[in-house]
C-alpha cells in the first residue's frame, strides 16, 4: 500500500504497566480483575458468576419444589412461585447456560488454536461486565423498594414472557420491565462475546490450525457464535417492541388494537429454539473432547461431527414453531414444524452413535470426567427420545405445558448440558488452578447428584401423563399426583448434597489438591502444552499445528498424526 | 497485532488492562436501570457510558495500547506425584478407529432383500397353512396403512387385494432393507463368538420385543391376529438369513482415516504403505 | 495431507476489524429481518386511520441523498488506498454531509406526520411499525454518522496513519450496509405498503 501524505507510525512504546505495588496485594487482585482483558481470567470470572446464579437459581428451584411436595401447600403464595419460575428460568437460560458456555469459550478457544488472546479483548470485558450487571439488574427486581415506582417486584411472566401477560394493563408496576431490560442488556454481552469467539476462531489461529483441524470443542463454539449471532438479536427486537408498547403505548402486542399475541410467540420462540442448541452445544464441544482422551482413541468420524453440528444450528433455525403447536396452526404448518425438527434428531443421533464409536475399542479410564461425560449419553439420549415424542404434534397436542415438557427439557439441560459442564470443570480444572480435582469427592458428587437428579425428574414424566401442568402452584390431593411429587421433592435434596461436594471438591483441591503438571491426561489439544496455569501470554512460542492432535505430534516425533490425515 | 513496533525479543505484546470496558458497562446498566427508577439515573448513566466509550476509544486510537511481558522460561519437566499412563505408539489402537472394516453397503441391501423373501414365504406358509389363503399375512401386514381393514371380516383378509400387495410388499422391502444396512454396522461390533447367535437370535428377539410392545399402536389389526410364536419364527429366520449374507461378504475398510474429499470421492485419497 | 513445510510464508488470516464488522452486520440483518417482518405483518391491518397510502410521501432526496453516499465513502476509500488524503477528507466529508441531510429529512417528515398527520407510534399498528423500522434505521444512521465523524476529525487532525486503512474499511462496511438496509425500508415501507 502506498502512502504518501499519511505519515508512517511514530508510535513510541510505553513503559510496562506497573499495577498495585505488591504482587498479592489485595488492591492489586481488585485491580486485576476489574481492569482485566486477559481471556482466561474473564473466562473463569464468566464460569464463576454462572456457578453464583447456577446456586441462587437452583435455590428458587427448591422452593417451588418444597411447596409442591404435598397438595395443598402453603409454604409459597400463589405470587412467589410465579416470580420464583419467572426468575429460576431466566436466571438459568441467560445467566448460567449462555455465560457457562461463553466462559469454556472465553477460557479455552484461545488457548486451543494456539493464540495470544481474544481478537477483541476490551471488548471481551465489556461483554462480560454487561452480561454481570444485566444479572444484578434482574436480581435488583427483588430488592428494589415499593417507594422507586414500585420497584420491589420480580419478573413473574415465565421466562418465555408470552403476550398480552406482558401488557401494562396485566403486568403493573416494574416487574416485567426488569425482565425486559435486563435481558436486553445480556443479549448486547452476548452478541459481543460471540462476535468475539467467532472472530477469534476465524482470524488468530496459529500456524497451520486450519478449520479442517480445529479441535471439535472449538468448532462447536464457533457454531455456538454463529447462533447466538443470528438469535440473540431477535429477542432483543421482541424486548426492544415490549419496551415500546410498555412505554410509549406502542400497539405491536396490543390485540385490542390490531396487535398480535400470537407474534410474540413467533418472534420469541424464533430467537428461543435456536437458543436451546446455543445452551446443548457446550455439550457437545466439552465431551467431544473428553470421550477422545479418556478412550485413548482420536475422535471417531472428525468431519461427520462437524457437519452434524453445522446441520443441527442450520435445521434449528427452521424449527421454532415446534413450541407453538397447541395455538394452532394449519396442519401445513404443523406438518412444517414437525418434519423439521424430526430432521434434529438425524445429526444429533449422528453425534451420539460416533461418541460411542469413539469409547468403542478404546481402553477407558474411568476418571471423573469420563464418568460424567457416559452419564451425559444416557441421559441426553432419554432426553432425545421425549424430545422426539413432543416433535409429534398430536402428542404434543396432548402433553404440552404439562409436567412431561418440564422433564423432557430438565433431562436436556442439566442431565445433558450441566452434566458435560461437571464433566468440562474436572477435566480443566488442573488446566485453570494446576491442581487435580479430588476423585472420590468427585465420585460423591456423581453419585449423589446422579441419584437425585433421576429421582427428580424421572417422576415428572409420570405427572405429566397423568395430566399435571407445568406452573401451579398447588394441586388438590386427589389426582394421583402426590407421591411422585414428593419423590420428586426428595431427590433435590441429594441433588443438593451432590452439588455441595462440587463446592467443596472445588476448594479443596484448589488448596489440597496433588499438583497437575502440564499435562495430566495426557491430551492431545494445545492447552495442554503450555503451564497450568497458563501464563498471561498463554505460549512462549507460537505452535505451528500439522495436524488435529497437535499435541500427539509433539509428543511423539517419529510417529506424528500428520502422516495419516 | 503492530508487526513494525520494534520490541524487546524476551517480551510478549499484551493488551493493556483497562477500566473503561467496565464503565461503559456500569453505564449502560444504569441508562436501563433508570427506566425502571429515575429518569436522573438514565441521565447519569448516558453520562458515564458516554465517558466510558470516549475513554475506550482513545485505549484503541490510534493505537491499542499494550505493554510487553517478560517471559519466563516455564519450570519445564515439573515433577508432580501423580504418574501419567502415556499412551505409546505401536500399541494397541494407539490411533485406531473402529471399526476398521465393515461389510459393504450394497450387501446390506442385498442381504435385507433376501431375507425379506424368506420371511415373506415363511408367513405365506402360515396365512396358508392356518387360513388357507396366502394373501392373509399380506393384508395384515398392510393394513396399517388401509383404514378399510380395520373392520374387515377374516374373509375379506382373506382375499387377493392389489393396493394391499403393493403396500405390503414396499413396506415389508424398505424396513428389510433398513435392518439389512443395520446389520452391516452392527454385526463386526457383536461379540465375535457365536456371532451366528447374537446377530441372528437375540437381535431378533430384542426388536420383536419392540414390536410386540409397540404394534398395538401402529398395526393393531396384525397384533390382534397374529400369532407371535409363528411371528418370532419368522423373524429369527429373517435375522439368520440376512446376518448369513451379510457375515459372509467381503469387508471393505471404513475409510475412517481417510480425509472429508476423499471419502466424497472427490480427491483420490493417497496409497498405504 | 502431508506436512506444509511452506506453511510459515503462506499462512494469512482475514484481518480482525473486517470479520468483526461483518459479523456485527449478521446480527443486525437478524434485527432488522424482525423489524421488518412486524411491519410485514401487520401491513394493511391497522383497525384506525392514518393510513399509509394517505400520509406517506416517497423520500426521494433523502434516498437519493442517502444512496450516493454509498458511493462518495466508495471514493473516499479510493483516494485513501491511493494516499490522496484531500482527496478522502473531501470525499469522507461528503459522505458526511449526505448522512445529516438523510437524518434532516426524515426529521421533517416525521414532524409532518407527527403534527400534520397525527401519526404517532401510538395512533395504530401502522404507526407502531413504522416508527420503530425507520427510526431503528434512523438510529443506525446516527450511529454511522458519529462514526464517521470520529474518523473525520482524526483525519482533519492528521491522525490517521497508514495503519488504519483497516478501520476505516470496516467504517465504509458499516455505512454500505446501512445504505442496503434503506433499500429493504423503501420498498416494504414507501413501495409495498402505500399500495395495500
């Protein structure tokens, strides 16, 4: 490029930043973690804060279950289970799963294409920090006081928020505002942390990580971007319109007026489905990544895999109205939505059959992240059949709404995707504090909260058939409902024990736990070839990458992977 | 990110930590919190992520700033108590992908084909042995798909019927040869021993269990009139029939470790030493 | 594949601010397409007048004006790679101007609508989605605006260095798309809907 008038750069550098005066200072810890930009301590911050609201959600849950576990209960009104599901929702779809997924991200995408830092890494705090304030925000609803406009209220509208509940006239004061806005302000973070995942994926890989030999975990990030990108921006258009009708007497959602509720339905469930493939692809990245290792094979099927993941984001577009099935529609619609997300289950059973490939002939070593990784198949796969049997519109004519959804979407996301997060903890814990996680704590919490779980939701399927609908908030004592909802009461208490050795594995072994080394599984991805942790700078020296375990190749010279890819 | 700036060989560029992304977060939670308070609070809040912007933009113009990190050389081979199995190469399945073989596509179907002729005459044999009329089992079969027989007379099943010989017989040949392209998968991951046993006994078994559970709903009419004895007899002659073909033919490698273009046949894909 | 021993010469990536910017316009087109299909929808369906084939004028030279600025930021990049910085102010500058007379003459129109018309977003449904598809493109257009003017001021103050060709390539991303998104409005707000 030529250039004569602009003068070239005259740019001194400047002086290393000296922060706080000692290094373990306390202002010097508050200083690096307010003015960071580095990735991996926004990543850990992202699955912190997720953990934080993971407990505070989990906690509302346990109070809608304790009032639901004998009929008749009056340990929660009518107003506080409303606003109790309201928020355990929101808080778990767009403060734990998103910021989960965003913080696996954050922390490993670099590290595993072998760059320095995010492209964008202001940017990457700001998302952050939008993403933490929006949380407050949302939970500000419970405290704010009467006397700020009636402020002290939570959202109470489901987390979905279906038109007209919403209308100033059905919703007064605050309370779906908070709901509104304060999503608003997570979907700015969101859209910029996938911004920047995707263009960290597509423009800092090291030498040689072409697309054909990103890690599977990677791919699967940057499918998550690419939905969240496309997603993310149409709720915030549905909550930019709520905003409007509520403010400015806008009449989008005004049915007296013209407007449509069943529009807000469309718009919401169109940003809604793909987003429940944004919260099951951490899933997928994380055991992706850990069935390889702990088979001691490489993964079976690479390119299959990644072209499933690429066709379940691509179909998933196309399957929203699924949701909507009991509004009514005309059966071409019906047959529309049915047949597309039937479609799902092609790649997704794809992805299941090659995980099994992969462990099959392997030699396993049951470590904990193996062992939460199988309960993923199991339980994913459970989840994939109710999903195929409310895919069918007749059925879903039948149980939609009822307890039978619940179930299905729990056995989704916590036997699915919190299972594979336990899992994606213990397997890069020693990465993240360069300590090993404690395996018979670790095997405690599987087991515990593999119990509870099961106890929990499995009955849920049963009340569903039995006709109990989601979001009562008692049940008369005659409907056959009781014992499977005080079963299903009793197993969050070992879901909580579980969670409680989680905790607990987490610190001790971050004080106790045996020194990891480099490389304790002897993994094949670059994470694993620098220190854990890592240093700020993540490599001394840039990896060139040859193949898709470049880490093998590393290891093993005279018989490197590139010479059979 | 600024390739000409001369710099220290021993130090890493790093993007300088920076308060404003925070401000202008903080900022822009107070612009939305104040709808929901004061209006002041939107003011203030617009003031402080407009500052926060201003403060970011000039962090990045005209230049990012950044500051220089010496690296340390890493305390290499750390010695750590906890011993690692590496996997070493020459063993067994160091970089396998199973299975490494399996039977080829078109014997599938054509296993899937035959097998569906020898249990298509096996419930001939019955419909005629039992009712005298070989067409019996063939309108069972397809009236899943024909309301009309839901209320028919034993007669009328009884009868010639070519709608009904047409559905049968498509049905009946596409799930044989769904299973046939089942068996190719399936059959090398069986226990090696008595394969005959496990593909052509308790495989059939296992989905006639499925059936027997399930046909109510989809083919009442047949799992009225059915007898499952004969039933399961069929099946299991189909299983030995279609896993014998499918056991016998040549194997072909999966092509597992071969590249995407290749497996499209689009590139030829480069020879084994 | 075998082993790319010329891979240190050959291996480029797209740069950084171009794939950000281009993924920004991803997520806004996904905005848009909802804005759109809401006025879509609701087209033709509003229960009380105004209606839009009574009170819509065709924006000719706010879309003329918004249109050849497309085109004065094209040649504004032009006179850049060639190193003419009069020749990019004066461009860049125009571009500029054209942007405040689009934002000018959607201010008037809507004036007139608001207080000769008595249109407001609260009137009907078509007031509804009109107001927030153009004024969500009217804001775009700010935005694109003060970008512009950053990088006008650093251009007047001789900020602008060699290094930033990059950014003011994905600026000109920006403005281009702003521009398509105009086209979509026109047709579906001051063509499609005026004839329902």
């Amino acid at each position: 490029m030529e250039n004569d008038i602009l003068i070239e750069d005259d740019y001194r550098l400047p002086d290393p930043v000296r922060l706080g005066d000692e290094p373990g200072s306390f202002t010097r810890i508050i200083q690096k973690i307010v003015f960071t930009v580095d990735h991996k301590i926004l990543g850990l911050m992202y699955i912190g804060s997720a953990l934080f609201f993971f407990v505070i959600a989990g906690l509302l849950a346990s109070l809608m279950r304790i009032q639901l576990m004998y009929p008749n209960n009056t340990f929660l009104g009518p107003n506080a289970f409303n606003t109790s599901f309201t928020m355990h929702g929101t808080t778990m779809v767009f403060l734990v799963g998103m910021p989960m997924a965003f913080g696996f991200a954050n922390y490993l995408v670099p590290l595993m294409i072998g760059a320095r830092d995010m492209a964008f890494p202001r940017l990457n705090a700001f998302g952050f920090w939008v993403f933490f304030f929006g949380g407050c925000l949302l939970f500000f609803s419970y405290l704010g006081a009467p006397g700020l406009y009636a402020a002290g209220s939570a959202p109470d509208v489901g987390w979905f928020a279906y038109s007209p509940l919403t209308a100033r006239a059905f919703s007064r004061g605050h309370s779906t505002d908070y709901w509104t806005l304060s999503l608003l302000l997570g979907g700015v973070g969101s859209v910029a942390t996938a911004l920047n995942v995707l263009v960290t994926v597509i423009c800092c890989r090291c030498k040689g990580m072409t697309l054909g030999r990103l890690p599977i975990f990677v791919w699967s990030m940057l499918v998550l971007s690419f939905l969240v990108i496309l997603a993310l921006p149409c709720l915030s258009a549905c909550q930019i319109m709520i905003t409007l009708d509520r403010y400015l007497g806008a009449k989008f959602f005004d049915t007296q007026a013209g407007g449509s509720a069943v529009l807000w339905q469309h718009f919401f469930w169109i940003f809604g489905h793909p987003e429940v493939y944004i919260l099951i692809m951490p899933a997928f990245a994380i055991t992706s990544e850990v069935i390889p290792v702990f088979s001691r094979k490489p993964i079976f099927g690479y390119p299959i895999m990644v072209a499933a993941l690429v066709s379940i984001s691509f179909i998933s577009l196309g399957v929203w109205a699924h949701h909507m099935f009991c509004v009514g529609m005309t059966s071409l619609e019906n047959a529309f939505f049915v047949t597309s997300t039937l479609l799902v289950s092609i790649p997704t059973g794809i992805k299941i059959f090659n995980w099994i490939a992969t462990m099959y002939g392997g030699r396993l070593r049951f470590e904990l992240p193996l062992i939460f990784a199988v309960g993923f198949l199991f339980q994913f796969l459970i989840a994939g059949l109710t999903g195929v049997m409310l895919a069918v519109a007749p059925f879903d004519w039948q149980l939609s709404d009822s307890y039978f959804v619940v179930a299905h979407f729990h056995y989704v996301l916590i036997g699915g995707l919190l299972f594979t997060i336990f899992s994606g903890i213990y397997y890069w814990y020693p990465k993240a504090f360069g300590r090993m996680p404690n395996f018979k704590l670790g095997l405690w919490h599987f087991v515990f909260f593999t119990i509870g779980f099961h106890m929990t939701f499995l009955p849920q399927h049963f009340l569903g058939f039995l006709g109990m609908p989601r979001r009562i908030y008692t049940y008369q004592a005659d409907r056959g409902w009781d014992e499977w909802n005080f079963v299903s009461t009793i197993g969050v208490l070992f879901q909580a024990v579980g969670i409680l050795f989680f905790v607990y594995n987490l610190i001790y072994s971050y004080i106790r736990g045996e020194s990891a080394g480099e490389d304790p599984w002897d993994a094949w991805t670059l994470e694993w070839a620098t220190t854990s942790p890592p240093p700020d700078y993540n490599f001394a020296e840039m990896p060139v990458v040859k193949s898709r375990r470049p880490l093998w190749d590393a290891k093993h010279p005279d018989d490197p992977d590139w010479k059979y890819e | 990110m600024n390739p000409d700036s001369k710099q220290n060989p021993n130090t890493v560029e790093l993007p300088e930590p920076t308060g404003w992304p925070i401000i202008a977060a903080f900022g822009l939670t107070l612009l939305f919190a104040g709808l929901m308070t004061s209006l002041v609070i939107t003011l203030l809040g617009f003031l402080i992520c407009l500052s926060g912007f201003i403060g970011w933009f000039l962090d990045v113009f005209p230049h990012p700033r950044h500051f220089y990190v010496p690296v340390e050389q890493p305390p290499r081979p750390e010695t750590t108590a906890r011993s690692i199995q590496y996997l070493k190469i020459g063993e067994r399945g160091h970089r396998m992908r199973l299975p490494i073989e399996v039977p080829p596509l078109w014997a599938g179907v054509k296993g899937g084909l035959v097998g569906a002729a020898f249990m298509a005459s096996m419930a001939c044999i019955w419909g005629h042995f039992m009712y005298g009329s070989i067409w019996y089992p063939v309108n069972l079969l397809s009236a899943a798909a024909i309301p009309e027989f839901a209320e028919a007379s034993t007669e009328t099943l009884k009868e010639f019927n070519l709608f009904s010989l047409v559905v049968a017989t498509f049905s009946h040949g596409s799930i044989s040869i769904m299973i046939g392209l089942l068996y190719i998968t399936l059959l090398p991951m069986l226990p090696a021993k008595f394969a005959w046993f496990w593909g052509g006994i308790i495989t059939p078994l296992i989905w006639t269990g499925f059936l027997f559970a399930t046909m109510r709903f989809v083919n009442p009419i047949l799992s009225q009139r059915v007898d499952w004895y004969w039933f399961i007899a069929c099946q299991i002659v189909f299983g030995m029939v279609c896993g014998y073909i499918v056991f016998k033919e040549e194997k072909v490698e999966t092509m597992q470790s071969l590249s995407f273009a290749a497996k499209l046949g689009i590139e030829a894909p480069e020879a084994k030493k | 594949m075998s082993a790319n021993t010329e891979i240190d010469n050959v291996w480029k990536l797209p740069s950084h601010r171009k794939v950000g910017m281009v993924t920004l316009i991803l997520a806004e087109s996904a905005l848009f397409t909802i804005f759109v299909v809401a006025y879509l929808f609701y087209m033709g369906k509003s229960l009380n007048p105004p209606f839009p084939r009574e009170v819509l004028e065709f924006p000719l030279l706010g879309s003329i004006a918004l249109f050849s600025s497309s085109a004065t930021i094209f040649l504004a990049e032009k006179a850049l790679h060639k190193g003419n910085r009069a020749g990019f102010l004066f461009w860049w500058g125009f571009t500029l101007v054209l942007g405040v007379y689009f934002l000018y003459f959607t201010g008037t129109e809507w004036v007139k609508l608001i207080y000769v018309d008595g249109l407001t977003i609260a009137t009907n449904t078509f007031g509804t989605t009109f107001y927030s598809l153009v004024g969500l493109h009217a804001f775009h257009v700010v935005v694109g605006v003060m970008l512009l003017l950053g990088i006008f001021i650093a251009g007047i103050r001789n900020r602008l260095k060699a290094s930033h060709t990059e950014h003011v390539e994905a600026i000109s991303y920006y403005w281009h798309f702003v521009d398509c998104i105009w086209i979509v409005v026109l047709s579906v707000v001051y063509i499609i809907s005026v004839r329902v």
